[in-house]
C-alpha cells in the first residue's frame, strides 16, 4: 500500500513538474546593443522602489546591490512619507546612484514627488492640495499606480496639473489576477523569476487612453513603476505588504530585470551623484524617457525623433510644425518587432523593427510602442514604451469651464466668532485696533490628543447662503494649510464641506469658490445646498501640521461674491 501511495505521489509530482516546465514563460532574448552615436546617452534604472525605511524588506545598500546585479545605473527611492522628513542626499553605492523620493498618501490615492525641497508641513489631505504643495517645492510629481484594482490607492483628482502618470505599475498588475493564474506562477518564479514578473502582465489600456487623453493637452511624462518591496505577506490582508507574515518575493533584483526606464542624457553620468541625479531627474521631468520590458528581451534601445521645417526634437520635447513633420524610430528588436505609431492616442501606422518613417501633415502628440511576438497579457503588453514628442500646438492647460463673472461683491466681517478645540490644543483670536476687517488667529496644537484641532468658528453666515465663492486676504506667521469649511445641518444632521489653502508670511488673495468645496475628511465630490451652512470654520489641524504645532494666521476683507 505504502508503496503504490509513492508512486501516485510521484507520479503527481511528475505530471506537476511536466505541466510547470510545459507553461514556463520563455526565456528573455538577449539583444544586441544599439545605441545611436554621439548621443544620447541612455542610462537604465528603476524608479519606484521601497526600502525598509517604509514597507520593503531590504536597506539602501541592499537594493542597490540587487540594480547592480541587474545591469541598472540608478534607482529611486520613493518610500512613504509626507514631505516633511529631510531625505538622504542623492549617493552612489557601488556603481548604482541612488536618489531618494517620497510617496505621499492623498484622500484619493498616492502621489510620488521627486527633487523636491523639504516640505514646511506634513503634505497630505486632498490630491488638489499635494499637487499644488509639490509643485511649489519644486519637486517633480508622478501619479503612482492610478488605476490599480485597490481603491484606496487609485487616482482620483485628473484636473489636478500632475507632472506625469505611471502607465505601468507592477503592483497593480498583480492584484488584478485570479487566484488560479498566481499558482503556476509560483512554481516558475524560482527558475525564471523576472519572466514570472511580467508573465502575470496585462497592457493596462484604460490607464494608457487617458494618458493619451492627458497628453493632448499638455505634457505628462509616462513612467514604469516597479513599486518594488521584496514582500509579499499570506495573511489575507488586502494589503500584502502590511503582513508581518512574509517572503522575500519578487525580489528586488527580479523586479529590476522585469522592466527599467532607459532615461537619454546630454553626456554620461559624471560619477559626481548630486550632478549625475540632477541630470537624471532633469531628463525624466522633461519626458527624456522611455519604458522596456527587459524580460521579454533586452537591453532595449529606442532612439525616436521629429523633424518639421528643419528642427529635429526627441521624446518630451516640444516641436514647432512647419506644414509637414518626419517622424523616425529606430529599435534594437528581435526578429518579428514591429513598431507602432502612435498619434493623439490612434494608431497612425506600424511598421516591422527595425525602424519606422512617417511623413504627415497634422500636428499632434507623437509616440511610439515597439511590440514583440509572444509578448504576455491579454491584451499583450508593449515591449517598449516611448514618450510623446508634442508637435504643433500650442500646449497648454485643459480648458476650464469659464466662471460667470462677479455681479456683486458685500464685504462682510462677521459680527462674532467663537474657538472650537479638543481639550489639549489652545486657541485664541483678536481684532487690532483699528484694523475692524481684519482677524488675527492664534493656535497651538495639543499633543494628547489622537487627533488635535483648533476651528475658529462663526454662526454670522447669512450672506454665504446665496454666494457663490468666498474671498479673503491672508497671510501666516510661516507656511501652512487651513482649512476653509462650512457646516450645514439637514435634518437635524451636521455635515461639513471644505477646501484647504496655503497661506505664506507674504499676504496673498484668496478666493474659495463654494462649488469647489468638498466633504471634509474624505474629499468626496458631493454638492451641498448653501441655504443650509450654518456656520463658517478656519481650521488648522494635524492634516498638515503635526501634533505640539503652533502659528498665527490673519484674514481681512472677507466677503461675498455672486
């Protein structure tokens, strides 16, 4: 009996290890190089990576040990965080420069910010607001993972004017496989572990459409995210890198053989790493980049540029149309690539790799995908990514709906206001003498409480029940955020809607438009009905300071507009 169980046992495991090494995602093709001469020059790495300083597995030394072993040259960093912390400076650890970014949590998903100068406050609250802080220090921003299959981390602010979007986000790709399709992948990661990676890979259409969408109306730069942790937990929990239970998978090295951006410099990395990460981030921010899947085949090359009346401009670049545009590709492909063009987000025309030439004449947003046979995904996912080349335009901003203008304006200093606080924080208010449209706001932040707060509060709001926005002067003894909110109460139930604003030690005019305003905590895009505001708040709490944080803030010639 004993012996007739081992030979089923082992005959299961034989058909098992036949069926495994039947389905095995094929080996990566190795290429040739192709880079193109006197330049660019075109440096790989990864970018979206965590550290143990948040929620991945191994140290700044370790990573970039594994992008060494990978063939990358830069890696950034983008552990959680909210600005505020001063991160590392950028450094080379081996043969790998690494820069250090930061992820930020928004009420509507997350939000990684680049080269940017410390924060004076905690970033965080409404995606609208991050953006606009990023921005302001600076920094290059990029909408990590916005369209991933978890809510809590999905993208929701598109009118915000964000740098750029990960077209692909590792993460994402997973999370939205059945349970049946992740257990062959079990049993090939151990032999062919990046091939695995990206087996489990789909081309995200919806989030490349809007990209598309995005980039008609103004430069957005599209990136790979390896959202890399080295962690992948077995509690259940939906998120897995919350487990305290845990393997060390996919590695970071088999996530850097996955997929790398190839980013184009003006001349070689210097070994100089606060020069070497300015240029990298320079060229990322100006578009200067495109995406390879390394797994399928690689190292990648792809050169691309745009000719109209004699200027030539290469991806990310801006390209006056002179009546006719050429564009060229070129890729280092093996047999079967094809390369596809790609014009305000419809195909123009493909051609089999190695190149591509197209001569139009319409101005438009130009990119390529270059597309290799057996390539994973239903639908198969594109082997190279390019960025866009904007030829004609002019660019700008997306049209707004215009505002109707202001008829009346009633300059309105409530009669009264009140202080609303938890019981550790403080706060106090005055009126100078002679200064009778003018409030001064004093406040300090408890720190015994889980959530401090101070609120200066009036009920005097009869002329914001038929306004349109609310306008003000202010200005802060440092920067901060306060939160300009009203609370209404419909049927006996209080709700408060909010739009928080940056005010600095130089006075600024302000306006809050009433429909602008948003559920307070959550950032919902519900109306409310303005006949029901019962009251006006200034808010300052622990969205965007932290606990012990104390200012002084002032507002004058508060009114109405309709």
């Amino acid at each position: 009996m004993a012996r007739r169980i081992a030979f089923a046992a082992s005959a299961v495991a034989a058909a098992i290890a036949a069926w495994a090494a039947a389905t095995m995602p094929p080996r990566a093709v190795r290429l040739a190089g192709g880079e193109a001469a006197g330049g660019p020059f075109v440096v790989r790495g990864a970018y979206h990576v965590h550290s143990r300083a948040s929620d991945g597995t191994g140290s700044a030394t370790d990573i970039a040990a594994a992008a060494a072993r990978a063939g990358l040259r830069f890696v950034i960093l983008t552990d959680h965080g909210d600005g505020f912390r001063r991160t590392a400076p950028p450094r080379y650890i081996g043969p790998v420069l690494c820069v250090e970014g930061v992820e930020i949590s928004t009420t509507g998903g997350h939000y990684a910010a680049i080269g940017m100068a410390p924060a004076p406050y905690p970033l965080g609250g409404e995606p609208r607001d991050v953006v606009e802080d990023v921005a302001r220090l600076g920094g290059f921003g990029v909408v990590a993972h916005p369209d991933s299959p978890k809510p809590a981390l999905r993208w929701d602010e598109w009118d915000a004017p964000v740098d750029a979007i990960e077209w692909l986000n590792a993460d994402s790709e997973w999370r939205d496989e059945a349970r049946w399709r992740l257990l062959p992948a079990l049993l090939h990661y151990p032999w062919r572990p990046a091939e695995t990676v990206v087996s489990l890979f789909d081309r995200p259409e919806g989030t490349i459409r809007r990209w598309d969408r995005l980039a008609q109306a103004r430069p957005v730069v599209g990136l790979a995210g390896a959202d890399a942790h080295a962690r992948l937990g077995f509690g259940g929990k939906t998120a897995p890198y919350d487990e305290a239970c845990y393997i060390k998978a996919p590695s970071y090295e088999a996530a850097f053989r996955a997929f790398s951006l190839g980013v184009e410099l003006p001349a070689p990395l210097s070994g100089d790493a606060e020069a070497d990460a300015a240029a990298v981030v320079a060229a990322m921010r100006a578009g200067h980049v495109y995406t390879a899947i390394d797994a399928v085949a690689g190292p990648a090359f792809l050169e691309l540029t745009a000719e109209s009346g004699g200027r030539v401009a290469r991806q990310g670049d801006r390209l006056a149309f002179a009546g006719e545009v050429t564009i060229r590709a070129r890729i280092n492909g093996p047999p079967g690539s094809s390369l596809s063009l790609v014009g305000n987000g419809s195909l123009v025309t493909s051609a089999p790799g190695p190149g591509l030439t197209w001569r139009g004449s319409r101005p438009g947003v130009y990119r390529v995908e270059a597309h290799v046979p057996g390539s994973p995904g239903r639908p198969a996912l594109p082997w190279i990514v390019s960025n866009p080349i904007y030829v004609g335009g002019p660019l700008g901003p997306p049209s707004r709906p215009e505002r109707p203008p202001v008829r009346d304006r009633l300059v309105w200093p409530p009669g009264s206001w009140d202080v609303e606080k938890d019981p550790s924080s403080t706060g106090a208010l005055a009126s100078p003498a002679g200064e009778l449209l003018r409030r001064t706001f004093r406040f300090r932040l408890g720190a015994g409480q889980a959530s401090p707060f101070v609120a200066f509060v009036t009920r005097d709001v009869g002329p914001l029940r038929d306004a349109a926005q609310l306008a003000f002067r202010a200005a802060a003894s440092r920067p901060l955020r306060m939160s300009v909110q009203v609370r209404t109460v419909e049927r006996g139930v209080e709700r408060r809607w909010q739009r928080s604003v940056y005010l600095d030690t130089d006075p600024r005019d302000i306006v809050v438009p009433l429909e602008s305003m948003r559920t307070a905590g959550a950032g919902e895009r519900l109306a409310f009905d303005p006949r029901r505001i019962e009251s006006l708040l200034l808010v300052f709490d622990t969205v965007n300071a932290r606990a012990g944080d104390g200012g002084v803030a002032w507002i004058e010639g508060l009114r109405t507009e309709r």
